[in-house]
C-alpha cells in the first residue's frame, strides 16, 4: 500500500488475520472435517499484541490514505482465553480513525467453548465518510451466514462483499483488498462489474484466487 497513491481506489472491503495466538480460534477448535493441507496453508497469526496492533494501525492509515471512499475492516472481539486474561477489542487500535459505522455480522454459527456463549458475532467497522451512497434498506445487525467447504479457514461469504459494494460503490469503481486471501473480494468485484486490486502474502491462496478470477 505503500507505494500506491493516495485516492488510488475508490473502496475497501478487508478482514486481516485476527492474532488468535492458535487459540479459541477456526485454526483451533473447527470441525475435524478439515484436512490439516487447510491448517498449513494458514498464517501464523502469533504476533505480539502490542506489534499486531501497532501493525494494523499502520494498515488502516494506508488504507484510509489510498481510499477516496469508506473502508470496510472486518475484525472481532478477543476475551480472555490463552492471554493470561487480556481483553481485545477492535476500537483499541481503531480509536484514531473515523468510525462512520459499526456492523454487527451474525453469523449464524460460531466457536463454542466451555462456560461461555458461543461467539457468533463479528465486527464490520466502516472508517470515512462513504463517496457514494445507495440508499440501501439495511440495519447496523446483518445476518449472513458464514461460509464453508473452502479451502480458506474463516473465508468471506461473497454476500458481505456484496452488501459493502452495494451500499458504498457504482460500477466501475475500483474496489482493493489487502488481505485478500482466495480472492472473495476480488471475485465478487468483478462479478458486480467493478474493478479490483487484491493483495496477499500466500502464494498457495492467490493462486487459487487468479484460477476462481479466470472461470
């Protein structure tokens, strides 16, 4: 992002790796029927907080920089498990930016884990004002059920792509996702005649997303 120029794209639909520290998280605790070629392929995603967090305002700023419009960040609360009982949440690092909006996505289902409800619940924030707005007949709680049979660990089910590109962009508009992983955000870009910029650092999910792009 770096070297991309400031207003280079028009919107930002992205969800990073979450620093789950291999605990209470997809790579952990998800059903057997996943082949460990899936768990492999899966970032490291072991950070130190403070780095992680460090790190991910250093992405949002490129991100807001590059941005004419909004920049849709998928994230989600982390509660005490495995972290000697440390709290995370989202706005800790997002505090700094303008929240324009925050989506709660119910997914439908979740991770279980002992004593607790099973969290099914991510964040979608919403960072700068939109520059282009649709007038879509929506709530800030979307439903949308989470996606399985990938070969992603935690993919985007396309309909939030959807959602974000419906609400925030026209056709033609260049839609840019820096941790674009098989290419949901991209594909669905093109699906809805809008173009694309992904980025991602494993070579084994970009391929993939380049093979779903060209059928």
């Amino acid at each position: 992002m770096k070297e991309m120029n400031d207003n280079s794209v028009d919107i930002i639909v992205t969800s990073p790796p979450y620093n789950l520290m291999g605990q209470y998280s997809c790579k952990s605790q998800m059903n057997r029927s996943f082949t460990s070629k899936r768990l492999e392929d899966w970032y490291d995603d072991k950070m130190d907080e403070k780095e992680y967090q460090q790190w991910q305002k250093e992405c949002v700023r490129e991100m807001v920089r590059i941005c004419k419009g909004s920049v849709f960040y998928v994230h989600q609360v982390r509660y005490a498990w495995g972290r000697k009982n440390e709290f995370y949440h989202p706005i800790h690092w997002l505090n700094e930016f303008v929240i324009w909006s925050e989506i709660i996505w119910n997914r439908g289902n979740g991770i279980s884990a002992a004593k607790r409800p099973t969290m099914a619940d991510q964040r979608i924030y919403m960072i700068g004002k939109p520059k282009v707005w649709n007038k879509p007949n929506c709530t800030s709680v979307w439903d949308i059920p989470s996606v399985r049979n990938s070969n992603h660990v935690c993919p985007f089910p396309d309909e939030l792509v959807e959602r974000c590109l419906n609400m925030c962009s026209n056709e033609g508009d260049i839609v840019f996702d820096p941790f674009v992983g098989i290419g949901t955000t991209a594909r669905v870009a093109k699906k809805m005649n809008r173009k694309y910029i992904g980025v991602d650092i494993n070579e084994n999910y970009i391929n993939e997303a380049k093979t779903k792009l060209l059928t």
